[in-house]
C-alpha cells in the first residue's frame, strides 16, 4: 500500500515508474491474503467462486538450494545488505531501488531470524505442510491462518528480497494447481483488486477503479458490478467510483443504487475542454447497441438506434419538416462522421442546404 496523502491509499499494481512488476504483485497480494481478517473468509470465497476458484491457495516457500547450503550464509547476507546501501549511495538523481531501500532496513536482530528460520526450512516439516525437497508448501484450506506464516511473513519477504529464497501463490481449478503468475491476465487483476481492497477498506471509504473491464472476459464483464455490490454489502457507506467503456459494466447499473456520469472530451476554439453529463434515465438492462450509441456515442455497422435516428432525419427533410429536432438528429449524425467518403457523409452532404434555410428560419 501506498500512502500519498493522509487517509489515502494506493492499491494499483503499477510502481512508480508506472511499470507494473509481477514480483510487486506477489508481494502486495501476499500481504493481504496472509494477514486477511479470518472473519471476511466468507467473502474470500465469494471472490474464488466468481473466478471459478477451489475455495483454498497454497504459498509456496522455495528455497534456493544452492544459497541455503552456503556454510557462510551470514556474510552472504550482509554482502548483500552492504551492497544495496552503496547502490542507494551511488544513486544521485530519481528514487532508489525499492529492493535496495528495504534491504537497508534489515537490522542484526531481522538477520538472526532469518538465520532461524533458513535453517528450519531446511530440516524441519511443519506439523500440516508438506516438505518437497527444497520446498515448502503452506496449504490453507477454506482459507484458513496459518499462525507460523503471518507471524512470520515479513521475514520470507526479507528472505525473498535477499534472494535467498521466493513465495509463489499457488491457486487451484477442480483440484488441479496452477501458480498464480500463470492464471489469465483477468484473473490476476481481478484477484489483486478484491483481495487488497477487501484488506484495506474501512467504512466511509470512497473507492476508484479505473477500467475495471480490463483483461476481464465478457461473462466477468457482465458480472462485475453484481460481484463487487456482493462483497462489500457490509460496507454501505462507502461510494464506488468506477471510470470504464464497457457496455457490460453499465448496462449492469441499477438506477436505485447507481449514477452514471458520461464524460467527453471537445475541441472548443483551440482548447481541449471537458464536459460532464448525468444521464437521467437508467441503463439497466440496455442492449449493448444501444448503450454503444447513446452512451458512448459509437456508430456500429448495423446499429439498431443509429438506422432509426438516420431513418427519421430522411424522412423530416423528405416531408420538409422544419422543426428542431431536424437540426439536433442531423447535428448528431454530423458528429459521427470519421472520413470524407464516409457514406453517412455523402447523405448528410445532400441536406446540408435545406438544414441550413431551417437554421435561418429558426434566427
């Protein structure tokens, strides 16, 4: 988690150089899973279950062989801790390093456990987890705490971050495992997402995500806001702000509990304006034509709503109508048209004449 400001935290995936790293990944969604609120494992398995998840992971502590065996782990250690102060120290310009900063706050006591427990994982099967040669699998069924594990988790990431050793979360489908770093992008970004957020939301928190719809499959799509509306029911005095382009995601909005703001960008006398707009009816249950047109205003081939819109001007200019609504379903279209051969362009081109006596008349 990212203080910047107070009562503010980040959770993205993405690090300061707005690069998004899978060991940062790991890291922060460990974090969560390990230390969760045994009291939310209900809503863990609502999650799992929307992803089509067993209702267990493991952590996998692999540790590397080579480096456990060294007689001279100690000094391997402080070598490394030696090494990452004189990066930091070299270092005259942007942020350091994120390893190298928390490889300098390892004290001689951290050091000691971390003696500890390298020799342990070497010689030692803990009561309930599974040894496989140099590795160690902590199985948490209907995700259940392991007490060793989270008293001890900042000491594998020191591990970790000393590469000494790694954690893998591993996530199982039908009984068959599948290392997290391996599952779709959807499913990381959606397990990220809940998890953390599930670990660090408190009442009266005022949520964002952007593009939800990200990397997610069209069923995950469709639903999504019912997922996150059955999370967090307990949190009903928190706000939900998403920003998306899926027609799935708005046409799942309900009108009691749910506003949908549209928002566009416009060229006006050479500045880039941006305009907002509450749309007043509901959009549930909205076609995705529909939604695509009046919402986002994209022309499809074939759109439904856009044929009828066109259909209608026509037929106003062939029965010379000279009404308002002439003009605002023919500016509308004008909008939409992309290229000069633009077929939409050549009919459109035919009234401009006649709309422009309407115009007149109007003044």
């Amino acid at each position: 988690m990212k203080k910047q400001g107070k009562g503010y935290a980040y959770l993205g995936i993405r690090q300061a150089t707005n690069v998004a790293y899978i060991n940062s990944t790991h890291t922060q969604i460990l974090n969560s899973l390990i230390h969760i609120d045994e009291s939310k494992k209900d809503i863990i398995r609502k999650i799992f279950d929307f992803l089509g998840l067993d209702c267990k992971y493991s952590i996998l502590f692999i540790t590397n062989r080579k480096v456990a065996q060294d007689q001279n782990l100690r000094q391997r250690i402080e070598e490394n801790i030696k090494n990452a102060e004189n990066s930091i120290a070299r270092k005259t310009a942007g942020r350091p390093n994120h390893r190298d900063g928390r490889l300098c706050k390892i004290s001689s006591e951290d050091i000691e456990k971390i003696m500890e427990i390298m020799s342990e994982t070497r010689t030692i099967d803990y009561a309930g987890r599974n040894a496989h040669g140099s590795s160690y699998d902590f199985v948490l069924n209907d995700f259940r705490k392991d007490n060793f594990l989270e008293s001890n988790h900042k000491y594998f990431q020191m591990i970790s971050d000393l590469r000494l050793a790694e954690m893998k979360i591993v996530l199982y489908k039908s009984g068959i495992p599948y290392k997290f770093e391996n599952g779709s992008s959807g499913e990381k970004q959606f397990l990220f997402t809940f998890i953390n957020l599930l670990f660090h939301i408190e009442p009266n928190s005022i949520v964002t995500i952007d593009e939800p719809e990200i990397s997610l499959h069209p069923n995950w799509q469709m639903r999504y806001i019912e997922c996150l509306k059955d999370v967090f029911k307990a949190y009903s005095t928190c706000h939900f702000l998403l920003a998306t382009h899926s027609h799935y995601v708005v046409s799942d909005l309900e009108e009691n509990s749910s506003s949908l703001v549209v928002l566009k960008k416009q060229a006006e006398d050479s500045e880039i304006v941006l305009s907002s707009t509450l749309l007043e009816k509901s959009t549930y249950a909205w076609s995705a034509e529909n939604i695509l047109y009046n919402v986002f205003g994209v022309r499809t081939t074939r759109n439904f709503y856009f044929e009828t819109e066109l259909r209608r001007l026509i037929n106003n200019v062939q029965n010379r109508e000279e009404d308002e609504k002439t003009i605002e379903l023919y500016d509308k279209l004008m909008s939409y048209v992309t290229v000069g051969d633009d077929p939409l362009a050549k009919i459109l081109s035919s009234m401009e004449s006649y709309i422009d006596e309407i115009k007149k008349t109007d003044k």
